[in-house]
C-alpha cells in the first residue's frame, strides 16, 4: 500500500501546495563504454531515449543521472549539455541512469489547473443541480481522489488502488490545514503553503494512513 502525492489547489485552480511521498519509479543504471549504444534526444527540456531499448531502457526513459549524480534536465550538475558531454570518449566508461520522466515544478502547476477545469466541467454536466463534481479518478496503477472544500480549497492525494481510508485521510489533511495555515498569522490565503508545522503534521499523517489504513476518533 503507498499514498504517492498530495495536491492542495486554491479555488481559481493555483496550485498551493504539493508534495511527493512516495513516487515509485522503475529505474535502470548501467555503465558504458564509447560510443554509446543508445539514441538520445532533448523533448520538453530533458534527455529522453529515442531509440535503442536494452536492459530494462527503453524508450522514453529520461536520463536521471550522470556517474550517480543527478542531472538537471538536459544538463548535468556542472551545467554543461549531457549531450556533448556523451560525444567525448575522454568522459567514457559512463554510468547513466535512467527512468520514467520526473515531472518539473511548471508541469505540476499546469496539471492542477487542468484538474481545476476537469473538476468544473463535471459539475457542469451533472443530471443534477448541486454536483460535487470529481471526487475520484481510477488507473491501473493508482486512484485520484478529491476533496473540496466549502470555501473551494481542494486537497487531492494520489494513492495505491487498494489503500483504504483515503476519505478520512482528505478531511485529516483539511484539518491540518484549518489548523497549521489558516491559523499562521504569517500565511496569506490562496497563496503558497510554507509553514513548518504543516509540513510535519502532513507526513505524520500520511504515515498513519499507510500503515492503519484509516483514521480513528481522536486521530
């Protein structure tokens, strides 16, 4: 069982808060020798695979890590372009990791905002007047669930298909919310949470979760 991500969006669909609690990814490194046997190409700003599918690669896997230091899109640490750096034979036997794309601050602020519109639309073509709108969506590998709120805060977490007692988990973290930010005199509303105490009580809850599956009186 595992709770993936948390989302906070503001009622205009700004993305407030988020954080990963655990993103499973199916990683693959391997050492290499000039010239690399595999195709790369820039997409969206990182270094996919293009061709070459080996060993647990394939295509579409970005590079995550250059010699077990971790690359900064299509740059390594030091800033200089992966893909020149891989045409020096000088800088060979390389160790390079790969795996599934890891989403960038933009593309999570663009993907709030489209849930905002999605979780309107659904309202919108409700039989009936007073829809909740979308409470869950279903994958194969992971369910999303919302929760808004009267005032139009909606809080969505990213779980496990099987994790059970995620309703309670949602009305847990409004709780911490109500209590953590909107008590913090230093936050402002429908901006971005940055308070210590939120943070702590959020992983502290999310660990309950996983390993309780739900909440009890008095959680």
């Amino acid at each position: 069982m595992a709770i993936f991500s948390v989302y906070v969006v503001n009622k205009a669909g700004g993305l407030i808060y988020q954080y990963d609690n655990y993103v499973p990814r199916a990683e693959v490194e391997k050492t290499f020798s000039f010239p690399l046997d595999l195709v790369l190409k820039i997409y969206d700003e990182k270094l996919v695979v293009s061709f070459g599918q080996r060993d647990g690669i394939r295509v579409g896997h970005a590079v995550l890590s250059i010699n077990g230091v971790d690359v900064n899109g299509k740059y390594t640490a030091e800033g200089k372009e992966i893909l020149e750096y891989l045409k020096d034979p000088a800088n060979y036997p390389v160790s390079i990791r790969f795996g599934r794309p890891r989403l960038t601050s933009n593309e999570k602020l663009m993907l709030a905002s489209m849930f905002h519109s999605l979780f309107a639309i659904g309202s919108q073509l409700s039989p009936e007047v007073g829809s909740s709108g979308i409470e869950m969506l279903e994958t194969d590998v992971f369910k999303l669930h919302c929760f808004q709120t009267l005032t139009g805060i909606k809080f969505i977490v990213l779980a496990d298909p099987r994790q059970s007692g995620i309703d309670a988990l949602l009305r847990k973290i409004y709780e911490i919310y109500s209590d953590f930010a909107l008590k913090n005199p230093f936050y402002s509303l429908e901006m971005p949470i940055r308070c210590e105490l939120f943070d702590q009580n959020l992983k502290s809850a999310l660990e309950i979760a996983e390993k309780a599956g739900a909440f009890g009186p008095g959680s």
